[in-house]
C-alpha cells in the first residue's frame, strides 16, 4: 500500500488557517472486499459565530462506510481543528465537513450528526447523511444525549 500521497503525517504541522486552506488527506481502504463502518467522533468540535464572532461548541460524531478509501485521521484533526477561527453557522460547519467528506474519499454511505451546545438558550442539532446505510453492516447509534443543560 503506497503513502506517498500524503503530506500531513509524521510531520509537524500548523492548524490550518481555515477550512478552504485545510488539506483533507485519504488513503487506500486496506479491506477492500469486506463493508465495515469507521466512526470519528469529536466531543470538543470549535467554530465562531459568523455574526458575533462568539466561540459556538458541538460535539460532532461521523460516521462512514468506506469503500475504495478512508480518511487520514491526523488530516481530519487539523480539518476540524481549522473551523476554530472560522465564522459559520452550525447548519453550514455540519453539512460542509460531510460534503468535503464526501467528496474527498466517496463512501459508499456517510451520516454525521452535529450536536451543537446552546446559542441563545436553543441547543441545534444537524443531521446529514447520504441515504441508506448498507444492510449488511453494523451501525451502532450515536448515543449523544440531546442537551440537558444542569439538570
């Protein structure tokens, strides 16, 4: 299986500036003949209110059922990690990281859920996915409890 596409790992590398500058890197699928599902989640997902310039926070779970590629994860960490100084709103973070996603590596199926803490006292979710997941994988939950503020 040959590396020399990628450019992030084993190196030392800056937060990309934003996420039109990050580089969302992918790799062969070593298991081509089988279907299995590879989940990322990120509790501490950052990005900036495009109005106040605020910090907004979600925890972000991805999901995905890779067929001729997957996902460099050290190129997925500084992707997300480029949204913190970026302005957006949470339909527009959630619904961008699944289409460059998508395009980057074309899953056979791909659902992220954005689980966004609360702006005004609303907590928003964002739900994307390509349609319907294969029949013949296992596809857990995302489990991440709808916002309960101290109660």
């Amino acid at each position: 299986m040959s590396h020399d596409t990628l450019t992030l790992l084993g190196e030392k590398t800056p937060i990309p500036v934003s996420p039109a500058e990050a580089v969302l890197e992918k790799v062969p699928n070593p298991h081509m003949a089988e279907k299995y599902l590879v989940r990322f989640s990120c509790p501490e997902f950052t990005s900036l209110c495009p109005i106040t310039g605020q910090p907004d926070f979600a925890h972000l779970v991805i999901d995905y059922v890779p067929e001729s590629w997957i996902v460099e994860s050290k190129s997925l960490k500084l992707y997300l990690s480029s949204f913190r100084n970026h302005g957006a709103f949470h339909e527009d973070c959630t619904v961008g990281i699944a289409t460059k996603i998508k395009e980057t590596i074309r899953p056979l199926w791909l659902r992220i859920g954005g689980y966004w803490y609360p702006r005004g006292g609303i907590p928003i979710d964002i739900f994307y996915h390509t349609g319907e997941p294969p029949r013949d994988v296992w596809i857990p939950e995302q489990a991440v409890p709808s916002y309960r503020g101290r109660g």
